[in-house]
C-alpha cells in the first residue's frame, strides 16, 4: 500500500538540495505514493522549481492519476527569527494534523529542525490518525503515528576562519547549530545522509547514535548530462556563448554566494599571470553560471582585478555582449539565472569545472560534470572526495589554498589528455552510483527501518 510522505523543505529555490527533494518526490509519486511539499516563501534571485513541481503528474503502477499537493508555509524562513520560527512550529504542526502523513522527511539545517520537533510532538501524541483516519482515495498506510526521518544535504557548520570577531561569531554559529541537532537527532526515527562524510561529521559533534544513520547518495536525472541534445552539444553551447574554440573555460554552476568560492578563483586566475609559456591569459574565460546577492560585489571585483565582465543575461545575441572586451584581458562569463534544462548544455562547454566551495554535502554539480566529461578541480570539502577522487576522477585542492587551486587550473590547462582520462574514469562511476531510481530505492529503503522503529517505540 502506497504511504501518505510529507516533505518539508525552507526554501524551493533552484539549488542541489532541492533539486534532490524534487527528484524524491517525483519518484515516489511514480511509485504510488502520495506526496505532500512544504516549502517556506520563496524570494530572491536564485529562481525556483516550484513551477516543475506544480506542473508534474504521472501514473501509478495502480493506474491512478498523481500529483505532488504543495504547501507553501509562511513563517519557513532561512534566518534565525525567534518570533517567525515559533510561529512556523506551529503551523508545521497543523499542517502536519491535517494532511495526516505517515512520513514526515524533512531537508535542510532550519526545516531540518523544525520539522523533526514539529513531526516528533505529533508522533508522541499519536492522535493524526485517531482524529480522523485516512483521507482520500489512495492515500496513506493508515499508520497511528508518522514516522520521522531527516535528510542531512550539507553541514550547517561553517570554518572558522578570518579575523578575531569573525571566528568567535563562526564557533558561536556552529555551536549554536550543534546544540540543535542534538535535539532534532533525538526526535526522529532515521536520518539519511547524502555522502559517508555527512555522517562522520554529526557523529563526531556528538549528534545522535551511529545505528540512526544510513547513507543514500543523491541522485539525478542523468540522461541530459550523459546523452546531450543537438543544442546542447560542446560547439553549439560554446557558439551561443560567443567562445571561440581558443578559449580555455573554467566553468562553475552556483549560486553566488559567499560559501562557493567565486572570489576565491578570481584570487587564483590573479596568480595565473604569466604562469607559463603555454597560458595565454587572454584566452581564460570564467564562466559563471547561475544567479545569487553577491553579483555586484563579485563583478566589481572582477573588473577591479583586470578582467573583462560579460553579462549574457541582459537582452541580445552573445557577440553584442563580447563587443566592449578589452583585447589582452581573461573574460568573467555570467549567464544569471538560467532554466534548468540549459545547465547541461553550459556545462559541456566547459574544459574544467571549478567548484571551491566552503561546504557542501555532496556537490552534485561535480558528477555532473564527469557525465559531460568535464574535469572537476574541488576543495577538499565534506563528501566532495567521494566523487572528485584526486588524480583518479579529478584534481582535489585544500580549503582556502589559492596557490593549489591556482596550480590545478593550471595543471589542467597544460594537460587536456590527461584531465580528459579523469573525467572518463568519472564518468564510468557517477553512471553506477548517481541515478534518481537509486536514490528513490535507498529512501524507500531508509522509510523501511523508520517505519520499524516508530511501531517499536510507540509500542514500548
């Protein structure tokens, strides 16, 4: 019988952890599940999928017609509000009592927390089935108590680094997260981590027991990174961007945000002047692909440091936006915010990937990439060394070091048999252990054990 799953997400922005919510949710509707969305309001330049989600449907294996039922909550917001977040509590319990699920997965640090206590308050009163049974033809198991799990997508931990005042307000944040995964840890069933390193990370804070976790690696849609469209292929996507076939492009698919690093690979490009005889600066190209609050201050910088800035997301054919460049000077590529069905087709006409994020939870960008045979070159960072395995599927560099970020560009540029023999090796893997139908058979795998142990304990 098919189960009534909730999913509670802060925010239904275009980003790695939604996309692998999104994923979730149309596979378990294709598997004859009835699928809830909660998701907070959704704002700002990063875009949203929440017109994917609204426009899905499809047929169950009993033939019935599904849809993913979405709920937008008003008070899920991504800061710290004492004020908003006691009030989303609140809501996240009404919601819960009245789609009367028999999973609650929540995502993400702040729906993360909310939603487990929320979901875990309902599950101790274990009155969502006793207040009215299932509703709804097809929905739900018909369980007494929803069973909780948490999907952990990426650490809310941050490095300490920087100066005095920025480091204490780091440890305060980090300390001040611990403490609450600690408690949300305590109140679900089974907490599923995207890589190894996610696990290892929380147990290592203390946050929850060893024998909660499993491990289910975040899947995707391989087809459009694997089998490329006519339009999506390397010369097409690299003529629409108005690259000619000199160019060396050293592409990164983020948000511009603080924790991706932009800033950092303009510091190592900086190095790269007169690295060597075989670097023509002038044929550098950053590509940037994606939209985020630090745009100003990263394009600024950019123009500051001596290269030409190209935005191709302001109106007109991509030779309009190359015509003010400077002869002799590397080139920043920013595309804004772009479809998601573009991004394969972007990447592709990369020569490297460079992605030097602070945190991630496993960086779904990088066994893209492979797919597209383009070379990752990563900071060493949380589940990233599970898919960028230095020297084997791409180029490693510790966090924070220019210099190494710097040489591995460089490294790559110098060596293109070599850097495509990695994202070859990369590829063979990602297509084994990335898929979307994999992922769907890990969760269901993962509400198995969860379910087991809400009976247990609501028994005992």
């Amino acid at each position: 019988m098919g189960l009534r799953i909730l999913h509670i997400s802060t925010r239904l922005i275009l980003g790695g952890s939604q996309e692998n919510t999104v994923l979730s949710c149309e596979g378990q509707s294709r598997l004859g599940h009835e699928v809830h969305l909660a998701y907070g309001p959704i704002y700002g330049p990063e875009g949203s999928l929440l017109e994917r989600v609204s426009a899905f449907a499809c047929t169950a294996p009993d033939g019935s017609a599904r849809r993913i039922t979405t709920h937008e909550v008003p008070d899920l917001v991504r800061e710290v509000s004492p004020l908003r977040d006691g009030r989303c509590l609140g809501q996240l319990k009404a919601l819960i009592r009245r789609v009367r699920p028999d999973v609650i997965h929540t995502h993400s640090s702040k729906a993360g927390i909310l939603g487990r206590l929320a979901g875990w308050a309902v599950w101790r009163a274990g009155d969502v089935r006793a207040a009215g049974g299932a509703s709804g033809a097809g929905g739900g198991a018909g369980l007494a108590r929803p069973m909780v799990m948490h999907t952990i997508h990426g650490p809310p931990f941050m490095p300490v680094e920087g100066g005095l005042g920025k480091r204490l307000k780091v440890r305060l944040n980090n300390l001040v997260y611990t403490v609450a995964e600690k408690h949300a840890a305590a109140r679900c069933h089974v907490i599923v981590s995207v890589a190894d390193a996610m696990t290892q990370q929380f147990l290592a804070r203390g946050i929850g027991r060893p024998e909660l976790y499993m491990t289910v690696r975040s899947g995707m849609d391989l087809g459009p990174y694997d089998r490329p469209a006519a339009d999506q292929e390397r010369g097409a996507m690299r003529a629409a961007l108005g690259l000619r076939p000199e160019k060396f492009v050293a592409g990164t698919v983020a948000r511009l945000a603080e924790h991706k690093g932009h800033a950092d690979v303009l510091a190592a490009m900086e190095r790269l002047r007169g690295a060597g005889p075989g670097m023509n600066l002038e044929q550098l190209v950053l590509l940037w692909v994606g939209d985020g609050w630090l745009r100003q201050e990263l394009t600024v910088r950019a123009g500051a440091a001596g290269f030409n800035v190209i935005s191709l997301d302001h109106g007109g054919p991509a030779a309009e936006a190359w015509r003010g460049a400077v002869a002799g000077r590397p080139s920043v590529v920013l595309t804004g915010l772009v479809p998601p069905q573009r991004v394969p087709g972007l990447v592709r006409a990369m020569d490297v990937l460079v992605h030097p994020s602070y945190r991630e939870g496993l960086p779904r960008t990088v066994p893209q990439a492979l797919l597209c045979g383009v070379c990752p070159i990563a900071t060493d960072v949380d589940g990233t060394r599970e898919v960028c395995v230095d020297g084997v599927t791409g180029k490693l560099v510790r966090l924070g070091d220019i210099d190494a970020l710097a040489g591995a560009v460089r490294w790559a540029w110098e060596h293109p048999a070599e850097r495509a023999a990695l994202a070859e090796a990369g590829r063979q893997m990602v297509r084994q252990r990335w898929s979307t139908e994999a992922m769907v058979a890990g969760l269901e795998e993962a509400m198995g054990v969860g379910l087991g142990r809400s009976d247990l304990l609501a028994e005992s």
